[in-house]
C-alpha cells in the first residue's frame, strides 16, 4: 500500500484547497474525488465547481446580460432590436466555464505534487502501523494508507420526503443548472439561498417563476431591514413568493408537475408547472464512506462530529466543509481545509466563524457579514446602526443601478463593528471590507476614516460608517 502522510477524500473547495496547502507544507499528499464529467473523466471541484457556484453564476451573469439588452440599454440610449436568447450556448458556455475550472485544480495538483486519484473512497478498517487504510472503487481500483485522513466529501440537496429527484421535472441545483428550454411556468420550493438565485436565472430568461417558502418570514437570516428591501425589489421583479406555505403532495407527469400546498391563511391550492426546483436545503454526504470503521462518529443528521478544529472522533481524521456543522459555503470549507492542513503542520490557525461573509448573488446582490440587528438586539447588545442609500451614491447613479443601501452596526460603546449589511450592485465585493475590518477589530471611525476611491460603490461603506455618528456628507 503506497503511503501518504496527508490523504484527502473528496477534491471540492475544503478538500482540493487542503491537499495544496498539505503539500506547500511538505508533505507527501493524495487527494481522491469521485466527480465525473460528461465524457466519465475527472471533475475534480466538487458540488461548487461543477452544480452549484460556478455554474450558477455563469448563468447568472448571462441571464443578467440578457435582461440589460432587453430592458435597460434604453436607458443609455442604446437600441437593440432583435435581441434572442439562445439557451443551449448559454448552457455551453456555462459548461466550458465549469471545465476551465475542472482543468485548473488538475493543473494545481500537477504543480503542487499532490497525487490525484479518480475513484470513490471509503475507509478500510482501523489504522494499522499508524496509517489508515482507504479503499478507492472505480475508476482507480486500488487502496493506500495514510496517517491523516481528511474528510471533505460535501454535501448533496435535500429531497422533499417521498419526492425524488427525477432531475426532469422535479429538480435538484444539478437539474435547475441544466434546463434545456425556458419553462414557461417554473416553481420553486424553498425561498432560501438557490431558490432565490436559479429562480431568479429563469426569470430573467422568461419563465414566470412561483416560489413557496415554508417559513412565515421571508429570508429570516438576513438582516430584517435588508429582507424588506430584497422583498419588496425581488417581488417588484416578479418573483411570486408566498410563505408560510405547506407543501403537500407533489405529482411529477410527463409534461407538468402538480404541487398541492395549503397557503398561509389554512387555503388548499393545487398549482402545475412545466419544471419544479426543490431548494430546501442540503444533507451531508457520507454515501458509502464507512467512517464508522474508523471510528469516525457521526450526528443523527448525518455530519460527521468535530471539535472546533474539525478534528473527528478518530484522532489524526479530520473533516471541513459541508460535511460538518456551520454554513455551507465554499469560502467557510476552504479556510477549514487550510486549517486543518496547517494544523497537520504544527500550526495554530484561527477561523472566527463571526467572520465569514454570505452573499446571495441575486440582481441586486445581498451580502453580509457579522451580527444582524434582530441578533444584537436579541443578545442586549446596545449598538449603532448607520446606513447610506445607493441612490446617493455617484458611482451607483452613473450605473444606473440605484436600488439598495450599506448598513453598518457598531458597539454603542466601542464604536466596534459588529456588522454589515448590503443590498445592491457589488455587495458582494463591497463586504470585503467589511470582513477586513471585523478581522481588525477596527471601529466605524476607522472605515469612515479610511480614503475610498471616488466615484466608487465603496464609497457607500465609508458613509454608512460616517452614519453611525450621523455625520454622512452626501445623505
Ligand atoms: P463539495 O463541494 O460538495 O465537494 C465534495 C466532493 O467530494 C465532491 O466532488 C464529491 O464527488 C466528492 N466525494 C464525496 N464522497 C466521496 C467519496 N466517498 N470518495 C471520493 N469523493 C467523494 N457557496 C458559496 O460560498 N458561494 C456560492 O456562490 C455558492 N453557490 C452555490 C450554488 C449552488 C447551486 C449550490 C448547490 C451550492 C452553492 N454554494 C455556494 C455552496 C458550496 O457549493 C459548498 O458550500 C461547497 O461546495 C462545499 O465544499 P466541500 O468541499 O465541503 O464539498
Ligand atoms: P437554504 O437553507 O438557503 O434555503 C432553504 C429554504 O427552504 C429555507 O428558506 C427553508 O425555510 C425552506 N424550506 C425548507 N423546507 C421546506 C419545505 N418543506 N417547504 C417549503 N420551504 C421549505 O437552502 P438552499 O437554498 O437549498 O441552499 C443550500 C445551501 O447551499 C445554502 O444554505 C448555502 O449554504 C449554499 N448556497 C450558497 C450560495 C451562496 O453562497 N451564494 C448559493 C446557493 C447555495
């Protein structure tokens, strides 16, 4: 058995960004992802790479493209007749975009030494001589030993109970990534994170798009303000969401799906779609893995336990990513997977969990990061709140992009950040600075003091921030 110091199961973001930082390190480092491509071939990248960042934003911007041609160059005094949409080099441009990154973490793991191989895992049995035997299926047929073993094998969607996935009318985020047609009637269950972005891809594109969401509040992780804002522009869109709804029965056809769901007010509706998305939130994947041979423990949902360090119950196993508890973003997985690695090395990395930005990349894009005002007033945490619209913002006007506000929420003593929140164009890049100051301990004075470009959207975060002392000079 070939041994390795560092083995990795799984190449997604927590697991590929650990075997390179495992290898920087100096160690000797195998990496097994069982993703394959169209052709069969390897796909290393995981859930992000393949069915869900990636492709999800290709699609985003393209559909976004569209709807500027359509509906905004007007404004800019540009006419574009005749403009048609071509949905099938859509999805192939989103699909090389995909394999452009599937090739580039090949390239990453040439260069970095890291041994790759295509197959799926599974722990053999308990460590012998110091190294844990891990078995590896079709296509690579073989089995190694490693003395760490890290786990980073993602997560899969949540299917409603009774109702599979048959990715043709009822659809998971791979099936939602790869409409072949524009659905005239599009459902959507689960008002969260991918049912707000892929419905808002194919509404954009034209379909007309029904979201039902099973929660009373609409986006309640978000700052309260913020989901207001997002509601009122997502629904002025025409986005048709309800909530508080029940989902009953749903009944795939050849053509149509039938969904029967009580609405929040106790009526009992049957509504039909050409194609139905179920988001309703994500299970961890340990399909086949056997880490109880190990000794690997798992919780009853399915994640396997680690302490804060995501060392497991098994010493020198590991896990990062989706596969354990926290959010389930592709950013949160890779600090994880370097951590863990540097760990490995003798180091001592910190991950604050408070630290870690969200963004939701609908049109406008929502972000976040830090303590939402329902929270700190929740906790009794006395704080500041400063916010600056968009539409006072020069650079946003220039865009013609004018929807949205920077919200800033500071210590009422300290003046410490403690959050930010952002509805608009760019957030998701403006939350970077957001994240820089959290991670510094700076206070608002020292974002409103710091000198951003001009005219940029940035400069809505510094206002925000001269806010919280109510001193904005251009609101
Ligand atoms: P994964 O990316 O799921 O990778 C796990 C890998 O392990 C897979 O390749 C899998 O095939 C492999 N594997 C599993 N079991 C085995 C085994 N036994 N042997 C070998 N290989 C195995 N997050 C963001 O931060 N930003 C976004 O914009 C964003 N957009 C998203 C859009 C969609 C539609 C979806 C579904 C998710 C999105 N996410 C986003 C979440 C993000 O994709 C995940 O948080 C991230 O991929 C988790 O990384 P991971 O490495 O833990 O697992
Ligand atoms: P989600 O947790 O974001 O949203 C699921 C929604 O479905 C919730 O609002 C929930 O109340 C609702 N729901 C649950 N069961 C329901 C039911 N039976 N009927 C009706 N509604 C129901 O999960 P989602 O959208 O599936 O995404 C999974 C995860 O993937 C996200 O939480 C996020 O971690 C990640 N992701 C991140 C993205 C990003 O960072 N931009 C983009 C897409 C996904």
């Amino acid at each position: 058995m070939d041994p390795y110091d560092v083995i990795v199961i799984g190449a997604g973001p927590g697991g590929y960004i650990a075997a390179i930082r495992a290898a920087q390190l100096g160690f000797k480092v195998a990496c097994i992802d069982a993703w394959k491509n169209a052709k069969g071939g390897p796909a290393p990248g995981g859930t992000c790479t393949n069915v869900g960042c990636i492709p999800s934003k290709a699609l985003l911007q393209s559909s976004e493209h569209y709807e500027h041609a359509l509906h905004h160059f007007g404004e800019h005094g540009i006419t574009a007749t005749g403009v048609s949409m071509d949905v099938a080099k859509m999805l192939g441009r989103k699909d090389a975009v995909v394999k452009q990154n599937n090739d580039g973490i090949l390239y990453l793991f040439k260069k970095n030494k890291v041994m790759f191989f295509h197959g799926r895992a599974r722990f053999a049995g308990a460590p012998a001589d110091g190294r844990y035997p891990i078995a590896i299926s079709e296509p690579a047929n073989t089995t190694i030993a490693g003395t760490h073993v890290i786990i980073a094998t993602g997560s899969n969607a949540r299917a409603l109970p009774g109702v599979a996935f048959d990715e043709d009318r009822v659809l998971s985020n791979d099936g939602a990534l790869r409409i072949g047609e524009v659905p005239k009637r599009l459902g959507v269950i689960g008002a969260g994170v991918i049912g707000l972005e892929m419905g808002s891809v194919w509404r954009r594109l034209g379909a007309d798009v029904t979201v039902l969401e099973g929660l009373p509040n609409f986006l309640g992780a978000v700052d309260e303000q913020i989901a207001k804002e997002a509601w009122k522009l997502f629904t002025k869109q025409g986005l048709k969401i309800s909530l508080g709804v029940k989902v009953g029965a749903v009944r795939p056809g050849e053509k149509e799906v039938s969904v029967e769901y009580t609405t929040a007010d106790g009526k009992t509706e049957t509504a039909s779609f050409d194609r139905l998305i179920v988001s309703i939130g994500r299970v961890p994947n340990t399909d086949g893995l056997t880490p109880e041979t190990a000794g690997v423990k798992l919780d009853e949902r399915g994640f396997v336990v680690v302490d804060e360090d995501c060392r497991t119950s098994a010493p020198n196993v590991w896990a990062v990513g989706d596969v354990v508890r926290g959010p389930m973003l592709a950013h949160k997985a890779e600090e994880e997977g370097v951590a863990v690695a540097e760990r490995i090395a003798g180091q001592k990395p910190h991950i604050d969990f408070n630290c870690i930005p969200w963004v939701i990349y609908t049109s406008p894009e929502i972000a976040w990061v830090g303590k939402t005002e329902q929270q700190l007033k929740a906790e009794g945490v006395a704080y500041k709140a400063g916010s600056f619209p968009y539409l006072a913002n020069g650079r946003a006007r220039a865009l013609g992009n004018t929807d949205g506000l920077v919200k800033i929420l500071a210590d009422a003593t300290t003046d410490r950040v403690l959050g930010m929140h952002a509805i608009g164009p760019m957030a998701s890049e403006l939350i970077a600075e957001g994240v820089m100051a959290m991670e510094f301990g700076a206070s608002s004075e020292d974002i409103a003091r710091i000198c951003h470009a001009h005219p940029t959207l940035s400069e809505a975060t510094k206002e925000a921030a001269l806010a919280v002392d109510r001193r904005s000079l251009n609101f």
